[in-house]
C-alpha cells in the first residue's frame, strides 16, 4: 500500500498526488495536521514530519516531490 504523509495546504504533497493519480497508482493520504498517528508514523519513516514523505513499505521513502525517485521505488 503506497501511503502519502501530507498536510491540506501542501503545494508539493499536491503535486505528488496528482503525479501518482496519472500514474494510476492507489495510495492512501494520511494528513499529519490532522492526525497525531500518521505524524508519528512520518517521523518513525524519515525521522522528520517534514512533507510529503511517500512510501510503500513504511521503510523506504521518497522525500518531496521526485520523480525518478518515485518511479524507481514504485517500479514505473
């Protein structure tokens, strides 16, 4: 499951969704402003809550909005 850790104001988190969704990738959005848990969570990933952190395995990340990283760890 590909997860996003982002926040509603994020113009990079948004450039990272909307790349992902003309991919068609699934990926579930998880708001560190509006959840304690999945701020938690981003900083156990990238020891930061700095956004938007994308990942598939809760381990490896791509930090911000890159593309040939993100295609690299989701195989596109």
């Amino acid at each position: 499951m590909v997860k996003v850790y982002s926040f509603e104001t994020c113009p990079w988190c948004d450039k990272v969704k909307k790349y992902l969704k003309s991919k068609n990738v699934e990926f579930e959005v998880r708001d560190i402003e509006l959840s304690e848990e999945a701020a938690k969570e981003c900083e156990e990933i990238s020891g930061d809550t700095t956004v938007p952190v994308t990942t598939v395995d809760g381990k490896n990340f791509v930090l911000g909005f890159d593309k040939a990283k993100l295609d690299a760890m989701l195989g596109l």
